[in-house]
C-alpha cells in the first residue's frame, strides 16, 4: 500500500506521496494539466536553470540578512543535488500550463524545500521549519523567476545548438574540399546555367551555414539580459532594496554567464520580444537547412533516370512494394523539422502578442516551442553531418557528361569563339539533341585540347581574364 502524507494550501488538503518531494500545488498541475504529455523532467536545462534561480535567490537572501544560514544552507545543498542532476524525475508538471509558469515554479520550491528538510534531519512536508513559498520562493515571484531560468536554459541548449550546427559546417567544408575537381553544371531556376566545381557546392552550404551560426549567437546575446528581483510586475515588492542586484550578482557567479539586469524591470517583465527575435532566427536556420536538403535530394535523384551526381549513403531499404528502392530519408526528416520548427515560430509570435499588460502569461508555451525547436534542429544537423553529408560520393563521370551535353556549356565558351558562334552551336544542339562538346569540335572552333583547358576544373571556379 502506498503511503501518503497530507498537505494543504489555499483551496484545500490533498493526499501526497510521501515520498514524493513535490507537494500539493504540483500535484494539482499535475492533475489539471494534461496537455503534451512531456513533463518538465524531458528537460533538464530548465531545471537546472531553475535551480540556479533558488540557489541564487537564498545565497542573496542570507547575505543581505533576509534569510537565516541554517535554511540557506540547506537549501542550497539541495539546489546543486538538482543541478548534478539528482531528482530530475519529480518535475512532473506538463511543460504547457496555465498560470504563466507558477506551477512550474512550485514544482521547483516544492522539490527544493522538500529535500532540503531531509537534509536537516526533518521529514518532506515539514513546512512549519522550512516553507516552499516563505523561504524557498523568498523575494520572488514566478514572473521573474520563470524567465529567468528559461534564459538560462536557452542560453545553454543554444550552445549545444551552435555546436551540432559547427559539426555539420564542418562536414560541409571536407566535402568541398573533396570534390573541389568535379566539374558539373551549374543550375538556375532548375534549367542549365553555367559550369562549376561539386566543391564549390557543398562549400557554399558549408558557408551559409557557417553564417546561420553567426546569426545563432547575436540572437543568444540578447537572451543575457534577465528580470530577477522583479517580482510580481517589476516594481520589486517584497524584496530587500539591494536584492535584484545582489541576485543577478550570484547568478553570474555561480552560472559563470555574462549575465545582466535589465534597465528597466516593469518593461522586462512584460516583453516577451527576445523570443520572437530568437524564434525568428531559428526559423531561417531551419529554412536554409530545408533548402539543402531539397538541394541534396535533387542531385541525387534517380538513380537512373534523375540527375544523379551525387550518392547519398543508403540508410535503409525504401519501399515495401519496389525491391532494391532507397529514398533519401535524412535530408526528408531534416525537412520535416524545418516545417516544424516554422510552426514553432507562429506559436511563439502568436503566444507573445497575445501579452496583457504587466505580463504575458504565455510564456510557457513560448518556451516549450523554443526547447522544441533547438533540440530538433540540433539533433537534424548531427544526423545530417554524420549519416548523410559526410558519406556522400560523386558520381564524376555522371557530372562531366553533363556538363559536356548541357546547352548551358556555350556560355562559358563565349568568350572564346564569340556569342554568334555560340548561339548558332546551341540552336543545334537543341535541334538535334548532340553533345555542345562534340559540336564545337566538329566545327573545329576549339580542338579537343583546348575545351579541356576551358573547362578544368581550376578555371571554372573564379574569374578569367579571355583576349
């Protein structure tokens, strides 16, 4: 038989497990709030973010004498068992709430004080000794503390972020390198356009990709500011003068993050702007990976009757009715998260004008889509790194056959036998269906040696200079 203990608050007793270091007002979050099925516990920066949060807050609260050593102690003692990762699974409440995050803050004062009362020697649900609102939640209010950690907790999924996005950079460049002498045909509007190397291809990826991580980091820059000591609405009530000072102080201390007040904590506490800007930019992280990946699926369509210059490595058999049928299923589930990520992006601009006046009590979905978003986007960048880009082969003699058959080939021979000539070898191309290569040959405007020092590889990939 399992055993209970009871507990009260405003509306009433309930029957908590006594083992159970949450208490009565998680509880009923977690009774009421039946909505995505992920708990806070599916992710762990929040909650050690939030842990810093109160450990902060009672480092602040004893050393401007608003807290007494004893309880500061202990609960600080508990807060770093949370941050080590220690009771993670008592963080039950669904990550989408009502409440603009209280409950999710409860659930933190509740876990907090619960064990830091065994690490005093006295049972959880102990509250006349150590309170979860009186003491835990001292000089606070879930508008500042919620945020608050939230920042904290992107600021650190964001790095995870940058750096899955760098590995795949990464793998974009070696391929470059790799190919940087495959000559192939350029491509505009899904028609033949002018010759250029396979490497130039996947360096560019490699680049653009390079400066979504840019964008990446002046976004997280604008996460560093944080609304501590603002309490209820941004006026400080209930808090010591020097409080959201000192607070933001420890903070930076004990997160080692560049961490900063804002000027103005009433403003701070409504404006959810930051994560519209962030979201903002996620999106064109998504959108531009989306793009490679339609990009990576054309080139290696086929394989016999697409374009095939490239192979992307098999993963898995394609089809259960076409034997032998093997789809590119990296860059399609690379896509999906772009889609996903783009319908993150409208819940988050919707969730923040949907702010009220002092506050926006929708931030918990705010930060459920951000997490959403940045955990699916790192995770599609290390598989497209490692079980797509970085086993990709060229088909060279595929690419050069291209090349030497595309009508696109006399542009980059203009200036060498002059656009009357070219014109007249691409209306017969396409008249006949030959080969641009063959053509020019057997009109003896070039010799064979001299197409082939046109069309190196070396000289295709920067401006000449042609008398």
């Amino acid at each position: 038989m399992m055993e209970y203990r009871t507990e009260h608050d405003s509306l009433g007793e309930v029957e908590v497990p006594a083992e159970a270091y949450y208490g009565v007002q998680t509880l009923r979050a977690r009774e009421n709030f039946h909505i995505t099925g992920v708990p806070m516990s599916h992710y762990p920066r929040l909650i050690e973010a939030l842990a810093y949060v109160k450990l902060a807050a009672a480092e602040a609260n004893a050393s401007l004498g608003m807290l007494d050593e004893d309880r500061s102690r202990a609960i600080c003692r508990a807060c770093e068992e949370l941050i080590s990762g220690k009771l993670h699974d008592q963080f039950v409440v669904d990550v989408v709430q009502g409440g603009a995050g209280t409950s999710a803050n409860m659930n933190a004062n509740e876990v907090v004080c619960n064990r830091a009362l065994e690490l005093m020697g006295r049972p959880k649900g102990d509250y006349e000794h150590l309170h979860p609102l009186n003491h835990v939640n001292m000089s606070q209010s879930t508008n500042d503390v919620f945020p608050s950690a939230l920042n904290i907790a992107l600021i650190l999924e964001l790095r995870e972020l940058m750096e899955a996005m760098r590995h795949l950079q990464h793998a974009f460049a070696r391929k470059g390198d790799e190919f940087a002498d495959v000559l192939k045909m350029g491509r505009t509007q899904l028609q033949d356009a002018v010759p250029m190397t396979l490497g130039q291809e996947f360096t560019a990826w490699a680049v653009t990709v390079g400066e979504d991580i840019q964008r990446v980091d002046e976004a997280e820059d604008l996460v560093y500011e944080i609304n501590m000591g603002a309490t209820a609405i941004g006026t400080g009530l209930n808090s010591h003068p020097d409080y959201a000072r000192t607070v933001t102080e420890k903070l930076v201390e004990i997160t080692t993050l560049n961490l900063k007040q804002s000027p103005d904590l009433v403003e701070a506490t409504q404006d959810t702007g930051v994560y519209v800007q962030l979201s903002g930019v996620l999106k064109r992280v998504a959108v531009k990976l989306s793009k490679i990946c339609n990009d990576l699926r054309l080139l290696s369509s086929g394989p016999r009757c697409g374009i095939n210059e490239i192979n992307l490595p098999p993963m898995q058999p394609g089809s259960s009715i076409m034997p032998g049928k093997v789809n590119p299923v990296i860059p399609e589930v690379v896509n999906q998260v772009a889609f996903a990520v783009i319908g993150h992006d409208v819940t988050i601009s919707m969730a923040s004008e949907a702010g009220q006046l002092e506050l926006n009590v929708m931030e918990p979905v705010i930060g459920y889509s951000l997490f959403q978003s940045i955990n699916m986007l790192r995770r599609a960048c290390l598989t497209l790194a490692d079980k797509c880009v970085s086993g990709i082969t060229a088909n060279r003699e595929r690419c050069r056959e291209l090349v030497e058959h595309s009508i696109g080939l006399v542009t980059a021979l203009n200036p060498y036998i002059g656009y009357e000539k070219s014109a007249e070898i691409a209306k017969e191309a396409m008249r006949t269906g030959g080969s641009v290569y063959a053509i020019v040959l057997e009109k003896g405007y070039l010799t064979r040696e001299q197409l082939d020092e046109i069309l190196k590889p070396e000289n295709m990939v920067r401006p000449r200079y042609t008398k």
